[in-house]
C-alpha cells in the first residue's frame, strides 16, 4: 500500500486446541510494505501461536514484518502474547536465505531462531541495537550466522536472551555485553582475542562443554554482572573453564555456579541411604534426624590441588543440589573484589544438602578484598 489508516486488526493467529496437553498450531506471516507512508495508524498486527485450553502447552509465534517507505528493510516483530513455548520451537525467518532487517523487535514471550536443524538462515543487521526486547523471557537463539554491518563494540540486546550457537561477524576485540540482557555462549571462536567487559546487570552464561575451555583476552566484571554456567542434572558437562591475560571483578559483581552441579541422586559423592547429604572435599555427615546412621553420607572424591569436580547432590529423597565448577588460569593479575561462589543449595526443610562445588584459580598474582566460596549449604 502507498500509505495505511484505520483502527482495525490483520490476524494470522493460530487457533487454540480445546484440550489439555495438546498445542494449537504455530502463528503466520504478515508482511506490509509501505510505498510512500511512514505510519501504520492504530492497525494492529497479530501473528499468535496457538495453546491447549488451559495455556501450558503453546506453539510459536509467526512472523510480522512491517516496511515504511523510508526504511531499506523494514522491521520483524515477533509477539507470542505472553505464551510459554519449549526452547526448540522458534519462530523462523524465511527458510535457507540470509535475511536483512533494519530492526527486530521481541516481545510478549516470543522466541526467534535464526538457522536451525536443517535450515540454514542467516541475518544481516547494522547494530546489537537494532534488537529489542521487553523482558528476559524475549528470546533469540543464533544457530548459524549473525552479520552486523558496522564493526560492533557494545553488544547490547536490550532486555534479550540470547543464546550463542553459531557464528557472529563483525565484533570488536574490545566487546561490552550490556543493555541487561543474558548471553548464553555456547559458540566462543569469536571472543578468542577479546577484552571483554560485562557490564552492570549484564549476564553472561556458559553453555560450553567445560572440557573445552575459552581462552579471552581480559575479562572485566562491573557492579551487579553475573557470570555462570547451564546447570548439570545428572552428567559432568557443563563449567566455566577460562584462560585470561587479566581478571577484574569488581565490588558486587560475582561468578556464581551455586547450586548448578549434580542434582539430588547424582554425582560420584551422592548420598548413600535417605537422607544422606552429598560428599566431595570430604564425607558427608550422616543424617540423625531420627537416631544417627539413618542417612550416611556421601564419599569423597576428586583432587585436592587441581579441583575441577562438580559437586553432589544429596540423596534421591533428599533437596539438595552441588554446586558448579570454575576453573579459571590468568596469567597476569586477577584482581577479585566481588566474589566467586560455587556453594551448594538445599531446597525444603529437614533435607540434606548437596556438597560444595569447585574453584580452580591460577593466578601470575592475585589481589582484592573478595570471596572465593565452595561451601556446602546447610540442610534446612
């Protein structure tokens, strides 16, 4: 159209199902371009996934892309009408293209994938900026190819979570994470020459397998960031495990993997009987809540001076979940004023706690006023 006016609504919504445990089917595609206007009047736009009666199983949202004439690309809005949807079920650009947008626009819950399983889509965009959403339950998942047109120092999707699967173009080696959005990195070839800040209530989170490891440049924490690592139910795969020229963590920043190991019934140093709390630096007391040996706790294991172990959980009855692992080697200063914590959590009262995770710092010389804590929570 040349230009668009009116109060009414385009729908592409999906139906709902009617039934319980059964999803209606995924939102679909509204595209308006705009000829010779730059206002879409009070037209709503809706492209809704569809749900089962009582709202717990959703479908993804489709697709609305809006063009005004001054714009080269238009904008992609994806609104999913605040339903919750399983992490793999993405709404998807046009399949097997490289798509440029001015602007994407997240809200409402809705989840974006770019590429995916069999479906290799990319997306070109001049700035992080560009991207919006309105909470930390707007989604973007990269599965292949991010460009950004203009070399990119501040990487600020604001109010966005985002998760690292595949390749993004055009970052600087001096990168900030910012705009208090979560980065889930799973994909980390770009940052191996990066200083990188996090900056205040910024998130970082590593969802590589720890093994692997990242190597960076320096690594700054400002005031209130959070850096972490995806949690590990019942398998030992998921820890920060970084190597830095320099570390700063700055007073209220934190490394923070508390409860993040072995859930309860799992880990090498799980309790024994009922009740028995998880082991890891030592063995775990027993339970005596009704005459002592009714609940043993779990064994020791791991290394004393190279601690790379996820801590336990406590025993199948139990609450209690280990913490994570952090193992970090600077080989310039590590200036640690905030804290790392990999402590243990206990969930519920009159349960026994999982035992105490791991930090592993190597250090050519450490400085600060912080924390460093593996403790074991106490049982509630």
């Amino acid at each position: 159209a040349g230009s668009l006016v009116g109060i009414g609504t385009l729908d592409a919504s999906a139906s709902n199902s009617g039934h319980d445990n059964m999803a209606g089917g995924s939102g679909g595609r509204i595209a308006v371009h705009l000829t010779s206007g730059n206002s879409f009047d009070s037209v709503k736009f809706t492209a809704y996934g569809g749900r089962d009666s009582d709202g717990s199983h959703a479908s993804s949202a489709g697709t609305i892309w809006l063009k005004r004439a001054s714009e080269t690309y238009g904008e992609l809005i994806v609104d999913n009408n605040n339903l919750t949807v399983n992490a793999n079920k993405t709404t998807m650009m046009t399949i097997n293209t490289t798509e440029q947008l001015d602007r994407i626009t997240i809200r409402n819950k809705g989840n974006l994938g770019i590429g995916g399983s069999n479906y290799n889509t990319s997306l070109v965009i001049g700035n992080p900026q560009n991207i919006s959403g309105d909470n930390l339950a707007a989604i973007l998942q990269l599965f292949n190819n991010l460009t950004f047109t203009n070399i990119t120092s501040w990487f600020n999707l604001t109010k966005i979570t985002f998760y690292d699967n595949g390749q993004i173009t055009n970052l600087s080696d001096n990168l900030t994470i910012t705009g208090g959005m979560t980065y889930f990195l799973n994909e980390s070839s770009e940052f191996t020459n990066t200083n990188l800040t996090i900056d205040t209530y910024s998130n970082l989170s590593f969802g590589k397998d720890g093994i692997l490891g990242i190597t960076m440049k320096n690594l700054l924490l400002r005031n209130g960031s959070v850096v972490t690592h995806r949690d590990n139910p019942s398998t030992e795969e998921f820890k920060i495990n970084l190597t830095l020229s320099n570390l700063t963590i700055e007073s209220g920043a934190i490394i923070n993997v508390t409860g993040l190991g072995y859930d309860p019934a799992s880990g090498p140093g799980v309790g024994t009987t009922p009740y028995g709390a998880g082991g890891y630096g030592g063995f775990a007391g027993d339970n005596c809540l009704s005459g002592c040996g009714w609940g043993s706790g779990g064994p020791s294991y791991g290394s004393m001076k190279e601690p790379t172990r996820l801590g336990s959980g406590s025993y199948s009855s139990g609450t209690g979940y280990g913490g994570g692992a952090v193992i970090i080697n600077v080989t310039g200063i590590a200036n640690i004023t905030g804290n790392i914590t990999a402590r243990s959590i206990t969930l519920g009262s009159q349960y026994a706690s999982g035992s105490g995770g791991s930090i592993y710092l190597i250090a050519g010389s450490l400085v600060g006023i912080g924390t460093l804590d593996a403790s074991a929570s106490n049982s509630g």
